[in-house]
C-alpha cells in the first residue's frame, strides 16, 4: 500500500485458507480485499497484498536445490529445516504470484510484501537469495516466532513508523541476497540480515518479518500500511 491515497479494495495473493492472519489484519483496519491467484483486471484493486509462506524455488533467480552433501554440514536442526523447506516447494504458486506482482508494478500500483513476499519482490526486479542463513538460530521459526532488534535506515518508510530501532518477529530460514534493479534495503538485523526493503521509483514495500501477528496498534499497522 503506502501510496497515501484511500485504498478500497487490495488483492491478497495468496491461497484460500492461508491467508487468514492478514485478512484478520485488514479487516481490523477497515480494509476490503480479495484473496485469489487469479487477476483479470489490475485497475479493479487499489495495492497488492504479498503474503509470506515456504521456501522460493531457487530455480527463479538461477540456484539450485541445496545438495544433501552440504546439507550434512548444518546442526541436526538445520538439517530438518532445509529438507522440509526444499520437499515443499510450490514452484506454480510462486510464479503465478511473481506475474500479479510485476502486472501492478507494470501499473505502478501500490505494493506490500510480508516475508516470502519481499523475497519475492527483490527477485522480481532480478535480486537473488540466501538459500539458507548462516544465522538463521535467530531467524527461523522454532514454537513460536524468534524476536529479535532491527535498525531502519534514515529516509525509509520504517523509520517514518518507527524511528531508528524496533524489535521485530522471524520465522524465516532465508533471505535476500543481492538486491534487485532499484531495490533498497531499509531495515537490518544485528546480523546483517536484510529484514526490509523499499524500491527506490515505485511504491513497493517489504518487509521479512510479520507486522499482520505483532502490531497490535491499528493506527501504527495503518501508518506502515500506509492506508488512509
């Protein structure tokens, strides 16, 4: 979203019965959406919605599976973690998903991606992945979601939010790499992580961690939504 226009009517990219977090999010903020995968008219919507879900197929920004050799190399955990990641993978889905999100970039139509989906966003505009995080004890989801500090850059739309530090909520294994065509990354964990990002000449947000199940606050959920 963050066009600072009246948003309507905002299409959640997503599967039926996957998506519940964040319908619960915008219909708290008084927002109509549509959850589908299958897009006739971008003019119909007002910003796109990107949910987050499993491991992108690395064969959109030119990797490879994980090869078990080097799995081997990763705590027992680790390990675990990468198979059930790459046994999941949902390779139409995402790319029915990376089409909806260049068809409103092509429409400079306002767009926010939550964890997968910012991932998917830099990929998008030609980035690429950490197929598995050197840190990602921190990162990855283990009961519950891993809290964890994050510093925004000066003059990004998280620190219009939140000023310069906040705690943020994981539940990742990957991450953006390089970033793509115009991509910048706004938001960074102790680590290094990139945790969010903006697009320099369009209205392209994302973030890698989960506003839709930590922001209680309505009115601080529709500022980062930027929903008027």
């Amino acid at each position: 979203m963050r066009a600072g226009i009246a948003l309507k009517k905002i299409l959640i990219a997503g599967e039926a019965g996957q998506t519940t977090n964040y319908e619960n999010a915008l219909a708290a903020m008084q927002v109509h959406f549509v959850t589908s995968l299958q897009v006739k008219d971008v003019d119909e919507y007002d910003g796109l919605l990107l949910p987050g879900g499993g491991d992108v197929d690395p064969k959109l920004f030119g990797q490879l599976l994980i090869p078990e050799t080097e799995i081997r190399q990763y705590s027992r955990w680790e390990q675990q973690l990468i198979r059930k990641g790459q046994e999941k993978l949902t390779p139409e889905l995402d790319r029915i998903q990376l089409a909806i999100l260049k068809a409103f970039c092509q429409y400079r139509k306002p767009v926010f991606g939550i964890c997968k989906g910012m991932q998917l966003i830099n990929i998008a505009f030609g980035g690429d992945m950490l197929r598995h995080l050197p840190t990602a004890v921190h990162h990855a989801y283990r009961e519950k979601d891993q809290m964890h500090p994050a510093r925004n850059e000066v003059n990004s739309f998280l620190y219009e939010v939140y000023g310069s530090d906040m705690l943020v909520n994981s539940a990742h294994h990957q991450g953006v790499g390089i970033p793509g065509r115009g991509i910048r990354y706004v938001q960074y964990a102790p680590d290094g992580v990139v945790e969010g990002l903006q697009h320099e000449f369009l209205p392209v947000y994302g973030v890698q961690w989960h506003p839709e199940r930590l922001e209680r606050d309505i009115k601080k959920l529709k500022k980062l939504f930027k929903i008027t």
